[in-house]
C-alpha cells in the first residue's frame, strides 16, 4: 500500500495529467511501455506501437507544456511513473528526427539566425564547451499549432483597428497575449522565425530599437516587408499610448482632490479645500492639454491610413484600365478601328440609298424610235373602224428569215394588238 500511494504521489505531483493518455492509469499496459523498445527486425508490432505511443505522448506533452523544446532529461521528468521512467525515449527521439518530426535546436538556429547571432552563438559553445544545445529539440508539429494559435489571436484582436497601424505590433505586446499557449520568448522567438519562413510576418526595428512585428495585409498580393512608415506609424502608436496613460492616472488625481476638497469642507478647513480645488483645476486643464494631442495624433493616424486607402484605390483603378486596355486590344478595338469601320458602314448606307432610288426610277420603253408613230397610226385605224370607214391594215413583211431583226419584232407586236382589236369587235 506504501508503495502505491508513493506512486501516486510521484504521479500526480510531477507528471500533468492533462496531456497524459487513458492508459497511463493501467500498470499492465505502462509496464509494457516503460520497457525497452525492441529492435523492429525481432518484433516490429512492439517496436511501432511504442514508437506511437511515446511519439503522441511527446506531442501531447509539448503542447500541454507550452513548449516545443524539450530534451531527454525534460521528457524522462515528464513521463516519470513512480520509480520507473521510460527505458527507450532515446529510440523515440531518433525516429523523431528521422522522419521529420523533431529538429535539433542547433540546426534550427543556424538556419534562421542572422551570421552575427550564429557566431555569437557558435564562439559560446567553443569556448564554455556547451553540448545542451545540440541535445535539444524542437517539436515542429507543436510550433506550427502554436503559430496558428498566433494568427488566431493576431486575426481576432488586433487586425480589426479601425486605422492602417492594424499589422504592426510590438514584439512585448504580442508576446503578453501569447503566454496562455507559449511558456517563454526563446519559444515565442521560433514561432515568429516559422510565421517570417511561411511569409505571414516579418521583423523590424523602432527608432528606439524595439522589435516591431508587421502581419501581412490580407488584401496585398505583395510580400510583407517592413519600411520607415511603418517604424514611424508605430511611435505615433506609442506615443498614444503614453498619453493615454497620462490621461488616465491625471482623471485619478482629479478623483482624488475632489473627495480631498470635499473632506476639508465638512472638517471646516476652507483654505485647504480652496488649494485642492485648484490643484483639481489644473489636473483638469493637463487632462484637456492632453487629450488634445491624443485627437491630434488620431488625426495623423488617420491621414496616414486615408493615404494608404487612397492608394489601394488608385491600384485598383491603374489594374482595372489595364485589364480593360487588355481587353480592347485582345479584341482588336481601338478609337481608329472604330473611325474607319464607321467611316465604311455611312458608306455602304449612300451606295445602298442609290441602289434604291436607281431601282425606283421607271423603266425605259423597250423597242426602236417610232413606237410613238406606230401607237398613233394604230388608234387612228381603230377609230377609222368606229366610224365605218374601210380597214386598212399596212402591207405584211416580206422578210421571214430575219428572227432577230428588231423591226420585224416591232410589227409581230403590233399584228399580234390588232388581233386582239379584231377579236373584240
């Protein structure tokens, strides 16, 4: 029973049992898990469920730490059980970094420290002869969740300023919102090298040397880059707060005299009230001073951000005519295309316009000179006939073979008329 109880004691002083798994509770199975990881070509079955195990167990434990750095001495404190820690962490932690998992924290920082930080950082291990580095890891599922809770916490309290100062933060203030879910700055550091690696944020300076973190604007297509707008945005910003600050500890002061104004008259001491009440009266006028230069420096912010909106708008215009030139000329439009092909439509319009008035004017009488003559002799004979007088028709043709002479054409038209006379009378 002593030992039992010292093994809970162990288990729930030392070991967080809030990231630890269900099974931790049952001593058959964490007796098979404490033990030694067999190589995978005697029992791979043993070999890969441990492997899982210690991998998620790991993972959990980051995360419930806070903390994607861990090492073997930290992870055998963390999994302790009672008097037994595991046997093959260090099996687990090679697997680790051979799939991807786990990176040593030397590679991380020779990969994103500036040459001057590596150095630094290099000359001290040289010389003090400092190996913990080399044994500690970075748990890179970890870091990455903890760069989306980041984000998270950047999108939902701080992107939404009504002003264009929205994506710049001070490194201190981001990093007061992040401890819930990240236990120091070396980790809050690696969090933002993985946010600068995936193009989200990157790091500048004040004019005072603070570090001066800039978000990349959702509706840019461009990399975010830091520039002396945004190091001036950001004292403007610091400044406000300064005044702000000023603002509310002189409306305390003013609180103060008051209740120390109205004391003195109920005890009788009108002169000492009178002194608080100018002391009140000048705090009030301070309080005045200083707003103003918080709505003047409002102002600025909001010029700037005018300025800023203003710009978008222009790009928007400058890419809208551009893609609609594109079109234009894609589709062969252009002010002198339209000119000439106008200049051919008024006139195909005049050339059908003379089609029409051509088509409209009465056609030419068909035959030789003489019809006129023909006509008259021809209403004089039927009028002859009228009148009883004698019909006298002209003398028949003599020429039969002349099929397409004109004048024999005239006269078979005329016999043919007066055929036609005969027939009515």
């Amino acid at each position: 029973m002593a030992t039992f109880a010292n093994e809970y004691f162990f288990y729930a002083m030392e070991t967080p049992s809030l990231y630890l798994p269900e099974s931790w509770k049952d001593d058959v199975t964490m007796h098979s898990m404490m033990s030694v990881i067999k190589e995978r070509y005697v029992n791979s079955v043993d070999h890969d469920r441990k492997i899982k195990f210690w991998s998620e167990a790991i993972a959990a434990s980051c995360l419930g730490e806070r903390s994607s750095v861990f090492d073997l001495n930290v992870l055998k404190r963390r999994f302790r059980r009672g008097d037994r820690i595991p046997a093959s962490l260090d099996i687990v932690i090679e697997e680790m970094k051979r799939n991807g998992t786990a990176v040593s924290q030397m590679d991380w920082r020779s990969q994103h420290s500036g040459w001057i930080g590596w150095g630094i950082s290099k000359t001290k291990s040289w010389m003090y002869g400092n190996k913990n580095d080399a044994e500690r890891l970075i748990h890179l599922p970890t870091l990455k969740k903890q760069a989306e809770r980041l984000l998270k916490v950047y999108n939902d309290e701080l992107r939404s300023e009504v002003d264009c100062s929205g994506e710049l933060i001070g490194y201190v203030e981001l990093y007061d919102l992040s401890t819930g879910f990240i236990c120091n700055t070396e980790n809050f550091d690696m969090v933002l090298d993985h946010l600068v690696d995936i193009g989200e944020l990157t790091i500048g300076a004040a004019k005072n040397g603070d570090k001066i973190l800039k978000f990349k604007d959702i509706s840019s297509k461009e990399p975010v880059c830091f520039t002396e707008t945004d190091a001036s945005l950001h004292d403007i910003r610091r400044a406000m707060g300064k005044v702000e600050k000023e603002i509310n500890s002189l409306e305390l002061k003013v609180k103060r005299y008051d209740q120390q104004c109205r004391a003195a008259l109920r005890s009788g001491e009108k002169s000492k009230a009178a002194n608080l009440l100018r002391q009140k009266k000048r705090t009030e006028k301070d309080i005045s001073d200083k707003d103003g230069q918080y709505q003047r420096l409002l102002t600025m912010l909001h010029q700037i951000s005018s300025a800023k909106h203003n710009r978008d708008v222009l790009d928007a215009y400058q890419s809208g005519t551009a893609a609609f030139k594109a079109s234009l000329s894609r589709h062969g439009l252009s002010p002198d295309k339209i000119d000439e092909a106008m200049d051919e439509v008024v006139s195909s319009l005049d050339d059908y316009r003379e089609i029409e008035e051509a088509m409209a004017r009465p056609m030419p009488s068909v035959g030789i000179s003489g019809d006129e003559d023909l006509e008259k002799e021809l209403d004089d004979l039927v009028n002859a006939q009228k009148n009883g007088s004698p019909l006298r028709l002209p003398e028949a043709p003599t020429n039969k073979f002349g099929l397409f002479d004109e004048e024999e054409t005239v006269e078979k038209s005329i016999e043919k008329r007066l055929q036609r006379l005969r027939e009515a009378v």
